[in-house]
C-alpha cells in the first residue's frame, strides 16, 4: 500500500509541476535555438517589428507541389522563417503555401503564371535529365505579401550566376529574414524618407530612371529637383541622387550639395569622366572616347577618391550580338563578350552586396582613394575582375579587338573599383574658399565639417538607366538585357545602397547573417560508398551482439551463483 501511495503521490506532483510550468510560460516568453550560426533566431529588429502588428499580414506562398531536395529546403526554410515571426507576431501573421500547378489544365495554367508575373514573382525552370528523358518544370519560387490593402512579392529565391544550385538556394535562404523584414518594413511605413534626382546639369530624365523610381517609391518619397542655385533646394531631402550628368555643374550648385552633405545628408554619385557610346558604334565598326570636366575633381578629392578619366576593359563582361556573316539573306549573329561592359560579381561582405547576383557596368572609369589620413571609412563594393587593364582617354573604341580570343597577359592590372561607399565625418570643399560676409550670412548657415554621413560613388551612370521605347513613353525593367533577356541585379544593388544609406533601424544588419553551408562531397561520397555501407550495416549488428553475449554471462554469473 505504501509503495502504490507513493506512486500516486508522484503522478499527482508530476501533473502539479506541469500545470504549474505550462502557467508561467503564459507570462514568460523564450526561444532557445541551439545551432551554432543561429538560423532559427531571429534579430531584435524583425522580434520587435512582428510583436508591433497592429493588423494581419498575409502570406501566399507560391513554393509548394513535387519539388527536387534542395527547393524542398528552400520551401521549408520558408515556412519556419514565418513560424518564428508568428511566435512574436501572433495572429497577426497568417500564411498558406499554394501549388500554383496543381489541379489545372495547361491554358488555366498559363493564365496563373501570367498573373503571379504581373505581380512581380520571377519565375524558375527546373530542368531534369535522365537517360530515358528530359523534363522540365516551371515553379515559381516567391510569394505575394498583403497588409491593409497593400501587396508587395517576395521573391524567395535569389538567382546568381555562376554559383551552384545548392549554394545558391543557401544564399537564399540566409536572406529570407532580411527580405521579409524588409517587406514588414514597406508594408507598414506611414511616414517616408524623402530622395530627390537631381536635374539641371544633363541628368537621365524621368523616363531613363523610371522604373529605380518606381521600386524606391515603395519604400520612400521620390522628387525631381532642379537645383537651379537655390539654396534651401534640398532641405526637405534625406538622401539625394545624382544621375548621369553630362555639362559641368556650377559652383553654387556644388555648394548647395556640400553643404547638403555637411547637414548629415546621403548621396549617390553616378558620374562619367568619359564619352563613350555604342550608338556611336552602330553606323561604324570604330568610335571615340573622349574624357571631360564635369567640375567634380576637387569635391571628390575633398571627399576622399579621385574618378580618372580611363575605360575599364575586363575579359569578364556581357556577351553581345556582332554580325559575323550572312546565312542566305539574313545576318549571322553570334555572341562574344564585349570587354568594355564589365559583368560584375562581387564576392565582398558588406550587406550592400553580400550574396548579390551579377551586375552589368557600361563604360566605367576606375575609382582611386586619396587622403589616407582623413579619417574617412571607404568600402569597394563593386569592381572588375582580376583580369581588367586600363586604356587612358582619349582612344579608339572599336569592334575590331573581339577579332581575336583576349589575351590574359594583356589584361594585368588586377581589379579597379567602379563602386565604393565612404562613411565619416566629411570636410567642406569651400572652406576658406568664401567670402566672409557669406561665412557669417545665417540664412546660409555655412558648415565646415559634416555630421557622420555617408556616400556611395560609382564611375558608371547606367547602372541606373533602363532601356525605353521612347515613341510609346515605356520603360523596361532596370538591369533588362534585351539581348540575352536576362534581368541583371542593378536595381536589388542601388535598392541596397539607398536602404543602407538611410536605414536607421539597423534592418541592413540583417542581411549579414550567413548560415555555413553543409554539402557532402559528392566525388568523395561516390568513391567510399561501399566503405561507409559496411560500416553502417556492421559496426550497429556488433553493438548489439556485444550487448547481448554480456547480457548472458552477467545472467549466468548473477543467476549461476544463486543456485
């Protein structure tokens, strides 16, 4: 009796401490996760801006139906990532996943796909070979996000060129928090940092940068303003962008964007030293490149870099259509890469870049830092391969050097940097440059040193430009290349850059988090099969007939002895 009591008394304490443990957790939250680099955690950003909801975000996503391993990851990295968001966010977070194949005949489907293009979602062939067939198969590998009537895509699934599938997806994969935190973020902004293009000296029109403005729109206000010497111009901005000017800027507009920059606010300097074009190329095989003044030297000296007045030729570039004979009467056409149009993949692990896929440069100058001792950060973000060489300006660009294979020998001048991000606190291009009585002017307010700020250079102004049809006032997607019809990473850069710049709530920080890649070896797996086999089938059957011949002797000798 005594033994049965105490067995009850135990299951009764037993139940007690559960109820009272399930009664604390109502009152006391914590997650634990025990992986080394942390994947199941999220930052105190995202924590803060789930546990912030006031509505319902909804999810629909689109990465669901018979999928190959690695996207079975991706999906499921996916739904975990939400999971945790739900922990902090409640209710407030709901999400269905969707086979947008399933069920459907072929026109149906078509129509599905066309409507998850329009809302933003790119589209992924999964190609599968065998030897007794070839298949392939269309997913879409993203999601539509939806807060109080607004709806933004998630693209799930980040393409990189020249990267392993499996690698890829893990980059994916490491940006997932960051790409819907970014989301939460837009969905639920009320007030907006404001950006203005600045016009006046030649920048790219509205229509050229159109489609950038369209995709900043959705996180931040977008103004045109022609700076025209007034001084109070760009005092309602954040952040400014200076795209692709073409005549030399005067010095009281260069006054207004210092003094604009010693006022803490953030630029992006897109800036040709040099003329060269492929129109020019178009009626003749040969062209010039001619270098120009802009009037800029001396602010970006004082700013910390020098932009020199060469071309960048890199034997890693962008593949183009030359006519090399006829085939009845129509051209041949055939693709070589055209060394004067960089194809940028960067490898640095600043978030602005961090697992990035290629990006197409044009005609770029290398970038040089000057002032070693201003006390000025300076990041490369984007550069060449280590196969680039420099051609001073000015010089004859023309389709003649695709005649022969590019000699590597040729092009040693290691990578030049086309990007680069200074941080700090700045000094004013006109210091002991202006009169006192505008010194001591307060509608002027003259600064001669900045509050820290940033600023992000780069030698090539099309990396903002999209393709336009010009008759129809259209505009194509920025980083479209019309004749590979690949989709570059231009805008995912500059969106970087303009989120890094004025981000204050340390969201960026989030894309840095990186996750260690766990592949096996698959040369070694294919050459060891039969080892670990034997391994695996005889060392476990050994345990267990070790234990059981010493379950019998201790038995015998236990048992024998009793006897």
């Amino acid at each position: 009796m005594s033994k049965k009591l105490n067995d009850i008394l135990g299951l009764v304490l037993g139940l007690v401490l559960i109820l009272l443990l399930n009664i604390a957790g109502g009152y006391f939250f914590e997650r634990l996760d025990l992986t080394s680099d942390k994947r199941y955690s999220l930052s105190e950003v995202s924590e803060q801006q789930a546990s912030e909801l006031e509505d319902v975000v909804f999810v629909r996503v689109y990465l669901e139906g018979d999928l190959p391993a690695d996207y079975k990851m991706l999906r499921d990295a996916a739904k975990e990532l939400l999971d945790e968001f739900r922990a902090y966010a409640g209710d407030n977070i709901q999400y269905e996943f969707i086979d947008p194949s399933a069920g459907i005949n072929e026109k149906e489907r078509e129509k599905v796909y066309q409507k998850l293009f329009k809302e933003g979602l790119q589209p992924t062939t999964l190609r599968k070979q065998s030897v007794e067939e070839a298949s392939e198969k269309i997913i879409f590998a993203g999601a539509v996000v939806t807060y109080r009537g607004k709806t933004l895509p998630w693209q799930i699934l980040k393409s990189q060129i020249g990267v392993p599938e499996a690698v890829m997806i893990n980059n994916s994969v490491q940006q997932l928090e960051y790409e819907f935190a970014s989301l939460l973020k837009n969905l639920t902004n009320v007030s907006k940092k404001q950006i203005a293009f600045i016009h006046g000296h030649g920048e790219y029109d509205e229509l050229h940068v159109a489609d950038f403005e369209k995709s900043i729109g959705e996180f931040y206000g977008v103004s045109h303003v022609t700076l025209d010497g007034q001084l109070n111009a760009l005092k309602l901005f954040h952040a400014i962008i200076v795209a692709g000017p073409d005549s030399s800027i005067n010095e009281k507009d260069k006054f207004i964007i210092d003094q604009f920059v010693m006022r803490g606010g953030k630029v992006v300097w897109l800036y040709e030293p040099v003329i060269a074009s492929m129109d020019s190329l178009k009626g003749a095989n040969t062209t010039m490149s001619i270098p120009r003044d802009l009037n800029l030297d001396d602010l970006f000296f004082k700013y910390g870099i020098r932009v020199n007045r060469d071309l960048i030729m890199d034997i890693q570039s962008l593949p183009l259509p030359i006519v090399t004979g006829q085939i009845g009467d129509a051209p041949r056409q055939e693709f070589f890469p055209w060394p004067y149009f960089p194809m940028v993949m960067t490898k640095a692990k600043n978030p602005i870049v961090k697992n990035l896929d290629a990006i197409a440069v044009h005609f770029a100058s290398s970038i040089d830092y000057v002032g070693k001792n201003d006390g000025l950060k300076k990041t490369t973000l984007l550069a060449s391969s280590n196969y680039s060489k420099l051609v001073s300006t000015p010089a004859r660009i023309s389709f003649n050097v695709l005649r022969n294979k590019p000699d590597k020998r040729q092009y040693n001048n290691g990578p030049q940097k086309i990007g680069v991000l200074i941080e700090g606190v700045f000094k004013s291009n006109f210091t002991n440059r202006i009169p006192t009585r505008l010194l001591n002017d307060p509608s002027i307010a003259f600064k001669e040193m900045s509050t820290p700020t940033q600023q992000i250079f780069l030698s090539d102004a099309d990396i903002i430009k999209n393709e336009t049809n010009e008759e129809r006032g259209e505009f194509f997607v920025l980083g479209y290349d019309k004749y590979t019809r690949r989709i570059y990473a231009n805008k995912d850069f500059l969106l970087n850059c303009m989120n890094y710049l004025l981000d204050d709530s340390g969201l960026l920080e989030v894309r840095a988090k990186e996750f260690k890649i766990r592949l096996l070896d698959r040369t070694r797996t294919v050459k060891e099969k039969p080892k670990w086999q034997m391994v695996n089938l005889v060392i476990p059957v050994s345990i267990i007939a070790l234990f059981g011949v010493l379950v019998f002797f201790l038995r015998k000798k236990i048992y024998g002895s009793k006897r």
